[in-house]
C-alpha cells in the first residue's frame, strides 16, 4: 500500500533537504521526499493526500517522561497542581468515602508548594482515614504524603532507618517520629512495594488510553525514564504483552533506574537481562537511567550554593561510583540518562561524560535531563562531551514564588538552553509526564520554549533572560530528530528520509506562520506510526 502526501510545507528534519512539499509512504516506510513533480510516480494506484499547505513533520517524540509508571500512578484519585491544600482534603475524603470496599487509598498529583516549611502531616489524614494505609504521591512525583496507619502496617517507626539518609527519608518531628512526609523515590518505595495500592484491570484500561492520548497529541515515541524495583518490572512485563499484541501505539526507549548505591551495584547487569528481553524497534531497554539529585520545589537539587533558608540536597551517587557505572554502562553498549536538576548535580554528569570520552566512548549517547541550573563554566561542556541538555519547556515560564528559595540572580538563570545550543550542543524536549503541572502536549512546549511565559496569558511575565527564548526549529528538532539522536534511533525515526519509519505528523497550520501564542492551539490532524494511521482528527480526510 502506498500513500502521498503534496502541496505540504514539509518540514523534514533533514538539514541536507529541510524543506520540500511531498512524500510517498509504501507499507511502514519512507520512498520518497521531494517535490510534487516528482511524487507523480508514486500516484498510480496510491492513496494521494492533498495537504494544501497543511504542515508535515516526522513523529513527535517525548524525550523524558514516565507513561510507563503513570499508568499506575494515576490509576487511583488524581489530583491537579491547581488545588489548595483544603482542595486536596475534600478530594481525599470523598474518594475514601466513595471507595469503601478499597483495602488502601493511593493517590497522585498534590501540589508540594500548598504546604509550609514542615511539610504535609499524617494528622491530617488520619482524621479522614484512620483504619486503612492512605498514601499520596505528589505532582513531582519526588515526595509523598501518608497516613498513620500506613506507617503502623509497615512497621515504620522512629527506629526504622532512613533508605538514605539526607537524600531519601522519613522527614520526621523532634521525637524522631515519622510526620508522615516520604522525602524522594527510594524512601516512597519502601512504601509502594509492599502494599497492593493498584487496580490491575485500572491499569490496563489506563495504557490505552495514555496511548491514545500520546497518539493524539502527535506523538510516535517516547523515552520512557523508568520507575522503581517491583513497579518498574511490573510495567515491563505490561510492554511486553501490549507488543506481543501489537497494541503499541509509541516506539518505547526503556531503562533501569537508579536511585541509590544499592540499586546501582547491580544496574549494568540487569540492563543486559532486559535488554536481551527487549531490543525491537518498538520497545527497546537499553538506557542507563541515574537520578542524582531532587528538584528545586522540594528544595533536594544537588546546589554549589544552597537555598535561601539553608536546605540542599545531595548527590545520589558520589563521583567515584557516577563516572565508574557509566564508563561501564558505555563499555556494554548501553546510553546514559542522568535526572540532574542543581548546578553541582549537572557538573557531576559533564564530568562523567568527560571520562566516558575520553575512554573513548564516542558513541554512546549521554544525556543530562531537566537541565535547569547549569553553572555558567558548565555551559560550553555539553558540547566538549557530546552531552544532550534534556529540558521540559513547559517548565520555561516566570513563577515568582521560587525567586524567594534560589535568590535572584539564581532564578533568572535557569534553563539556559539556548546558551547551551550556541556552542553547538543538542537538546531534547520531553514533558517529564506526570509530573507536568503545565501539561505534556508537544505544541505546548514549543510555545512555551518559544515565549517564556505560562501557556494561557500572552501578557504574562517572561521567565528571563529573554535570550534564553528558544526557537520554533531548534523546538521541533528538539521533539524529533535530538530526541531520536538521544533514542540511539536516529537511522530510523526522528527525520523524513527515504528509508527510514513513515512516523509522520499532519498539523493543520504551518507554525511558523502563526502567532507564537497561539501554536500550541494548532490541532494535530493526523499521526502515523509505521505508515499506519494511529489518531485521525475528525476534521481531516485520509
């Protein structure tokens, strides 16, 4: 089966032909890239699609997110970073109320910033919920809210010991006892492992439809940066029937994730196991995946300086063992992915990536995610060690309620993506879904990247500087051709070339000739996976 696509703005991603105005698709590959004189030889008997100016460009990819773990995260109440904390009060006692049968409560998507200094405590929960374990995890997914009786049934008590402690742990009262607030992912795992917080049939319902979703949004692949222990190899056993079915909507680049010492030991070797499970062109395990530090709204970043009050947060992995794990990571023939928010966080994964190069290790792809605070002697090194500066620019927008923690010079520096793209650097673009307050719709994050304002007010403060606005074309290389680079599939997605996956997207306007706060309204008309149609919108003829 053959289809055409003419009389498009089609934008390639290919820097040799960026710009033509056809294509012909056969079965689940690219023949053709061209002009509309030339297609004509694939018309006969060919499924022809006049795109009368409509803008085509490969398959969106996210870059960083977590679709995997998310479906099991949202499958209980889901809450929103719009809420208060008497919001999320009511929320929880009428879903406890609503659920009676339940064994436990879970739930996902508190704002962290409702609460003071001390951080949620159990007491509030316990006088909704005072007989069944009660857990919360939050819109960053990096801290978590429970109950007494959580604590009680686990057996967590001010003797129990901290997962890490300073890094991951029970924040705790002046008697030692746990408040009830779970400080970063290996502490909340402690807790997820070992109570059956999910519905299974939950679950599988809520894939399909994060898949749908994805397709929806024109999005054909993504980077999935992994959950932890137990979960993380329940989600991979979930992949595994969805391909055998070929229920897969997403080309999925998995990983094993680090988050401490302990996992760590043993990491490179798992990888292998996985990877041998997992190596097509739809799902592939074969990433590295260290988080090195926690995020700035948790006040955990791995910081030179720390925060206004005094807080920090420490490495995860000291440099000795960082730069060990991934020259042997790189001597397998695996990628690197590294969560490194705080300035010395983001150093510790350049100087990982330096010995990595200089052991030759050319190929191996690196890559920095979140990118926020990046020292300003660190800027050029991206580029010096080939290192991909991984950033959610729906992040890309003025809150003045963070200037307080970092001080100001601070918080009108971060993601400095475009000065790191100037010394000739790459950058992938991923939604870091669920924790996306802002939303993981790609046209979103490219209006967002391109204005430095939050999506719904075009009269909204510009996060400076303003030299930091990025452009709509390193945006969408950032959604396709970097993010496939950083997938070690840049031979096969990512771009329009003849030869590789017909992983294609119709937008029903060209962007760059629409007002910039107004692109993330341009409505995906329809996404391709292989040359078959996954989302078709209701306004377009194929």
């Amino acid at each position: 089966m053959i289809t055409v696509f003419k009389n498009g703005h089609v934008y390639t991603m290919n820097r040799e032909m960026p710009y033509v105005s056809a294509v012909a698709v056969e079965d689940d590959k690219i023949v053709y890239v061209g002009n509309d004189e030339g297609v004509k030889a694939y018309e006969a008997g060919a499924k022809v699609v006049d795109l009368d100016g409509k803008m085509l460009i490969p398959g969106m990819i996210d870059a960083h997110c977590h679709p995997l773990m998310s479906a099991v995260l949202t499958s209980g109440l889901m809450m929103d970073a719009g809420m208060t904390k008497e919001d999320i009060l009511a929320a929880v006692r009428e879903y406890v109320a609503a659920n009676p049968d339940n064994e436990t409560y879970f739930g996902m998507g508190y704002p962290e910033w409702v609460f003071d200094e001390a951080g949620p405590r159990k007491e509030e929960l316990d006088a909704i919920c005072p007989d069944k374990p009660l857990l919360l995890i939050s819109n960053g997914v990096h801290e978590a809210w429970c109950n007494s009786k959580t604590f009680e049934v686990l057996h967590i008590t001010k003797d129990t010991p901290d997962p890490l402690p300073g890094r991951s742990y029970f924040r705790r009262d002046e008697s030692g006892e746990p408040t009830g607030h779970v400080i970063e992912t290996v502490a909340e795992q402690v807790i997820m492992s070992q109570l059956p917080w999910f519905d299974p049939e939950a679950i599988t319902r809520i894939y399909h439809e994060i898949f749908d979703m994805y397709s929806a949004l024109g999005v054909t692949g993504f980077v999935d940066c992994g959950a932890s222990g137990e979960l993380g190899a329940k989600c991979m056993e979930y992949m595994t029937e969805f391909e055998k079915r070929g229920d897969l909507q997403q080309r999925i680049c998995g990983c094993v994730m680090v988050e401490g010492p302990e996992v760590l030991k043993t990491a490179v070797e798992d990888l292998k196991k996985h990877h041998a499970a997992h190596h097509s062109d739809m799902y592939n395990i074969a990433t590295l995946k260290i988080i090195n530090d926690g995020t700035l709204e948790s006040e955990n970043a791995a910081m030179y300086e720390p925060f206004t009050d005094g807080a920090n947060g420490e490495l995860t992995i000291q440099s000795p063992e960082l730069v060990a794990s991934c020259l042997e990571a790189a001597a397998a023939g695996f990628d690197i992915h590294i969560h490194a928010i705080g300035d010395r966080a983001i150093h510790e994964t350049l100087m990982a990536a330096k010995a990595v190069r200089e052991a030759g290790y050319f190929d191996t792809r690196i890559i920095n995610a979140h990118t926020q605070m990046t020292a300003p002697e660190d800027i050029p090194l991206f580029a010096r060690y080939n290192v991909l500066a991984n950033t959610s620019s729906i992040w890309h927008y003025d809150a003045p309620e963070a200037e307080g923690a970092l001080g100001t010079w601070r918080y009108h520096h971060q993601f400095r993506l475009q000065s790191i793209l100037s010394h000739g650097a790459r950058m992938t673009l991923g939604s870091d879904f669920p924790a996306d307050e802002m939303g993981n719709e790609p046209l979103k994050g490219i209006q967002m990247g391109v204005t430095r304002q939050i999506f719904n007010n075009p009269e909204a403060p510009i996060l400076e500087s303003e030299a930091e606005k990025l452009t709509i074309e390193q945006c969408l290389e950032g959604y396709t051709i970097n993010a496939a680079y950083g997938m070690h599939w840049d031979d096969k997605i990512g771009s329009i070339e003849v030869g590789k996956y017909a992983d294609l997207v119709v937008l029903e306007k060209d962007l760059n000739e629409v007002p910039v706060h107004t692109i993330m309204d341009t409505k995906v008309l329809l996404t391709m996976l292989g040359g078959k149609p996954t989302y078709v919108n209701e306004e377009f003829s194929l």
